[in-house]
C-alpha cells in the first residue's frame, strides 16, 4: 500500500442516481422476484384482519353470507380480491423458489436468473386464471 501512488489505487465512483442515470441500471430478474416477495408478504400480513373478518362473516349466518356475496360482487372488491390472490400465489411460488435455493440447487447466476422467470412466468397467469374465474368469464 505505502509504494501504491494515489493515481495508481482504484477509487470508488460517485453515481448520482438522477432520473436519467436511472434507467442505465437493470435490476435482474431475481432482484424484482425478491422485492415482489417482500411486497406480497407485507400485503398478506396487512390484510390479514380483512380476510379473518370475511371468513368469519361467511360463517355466521345466511344473511351475513349473502350480504358478503354482493359486497364481493362489486368491481373494486373484485380487484382487490385479485390483488390478493396474486399476492398468495406469488408468494406460495417465490417461497417454494427460495426453499429450493436454500438447498442450493440452482445457486448459479443463470439458473438463479431460469428460476426468477419461471416464478414470474408462473405466478402472474395463475393470478390471471384464478381472476377470470372469480369474474365468471370461465
């Protein structure tokens, strides 16, 4: 280090992440799985009060059954049902990624980058599958 001149050391680099230098940095596949799990996690543990409140109106009697029928006939309670349910499959999917990575199967960065995709590739259509048949197209 004392014979190193000061040109010679590699300096670290400022980046100022403006809007435009933004868009040069790609976050990987992996990257936005992970972030999507975090999202989805947090989503389920908020939202779980509201979904312990409807499962209990479900049960209680025929009248609160029926009123909870039409309340989840409405659009934007469709839409945030389905926010819901992606969030459990995305989950459920991504967990089940992690699991295998925790055993190191698939720790390389290709395969690592295979995985994140097949989570993606899988979770969002479930999602969608699951959505058009809560809407009653299928």
């Amino acid at each position: 280090m004392a014979n190193e001149t000061a040109s010679a050391r590699v300096r670290p680099q400022f980046r100022n992440l403006g809007l435009a230098q933004i868009r040069t940095y790609r976050l990987p596949p992996a990257g936005i799985v992970s972030i999507l799990h975090r999202v989805s996690g947090v989503l389920l543990f908020l939202a779980l009060p509201l979904l312990l409140w409807l499962f209990e109106l479900s049960l209680k009697t025929e009248s609160t059954y029926e009123r909870l029928r039409t309340t989840a006939g409405n659009v934007v309670v469709k839409l945030m049902l389905l926010a819901l349910i992606w969030a459990i499959l995305h989950h459920f999917v991504a967990g089940i990624r992690y699991l295998v990575l925790d055993l190191h199967i698939g720790i390389a960065k290709e395969p690592a980058r295979k995985s994140a995709l097949l989570v993606l590739a899988v979770s969002l259509p479930l999602a969608l599958l699951v959505g058009l048949r809560m809407f009653g197209v299928l």
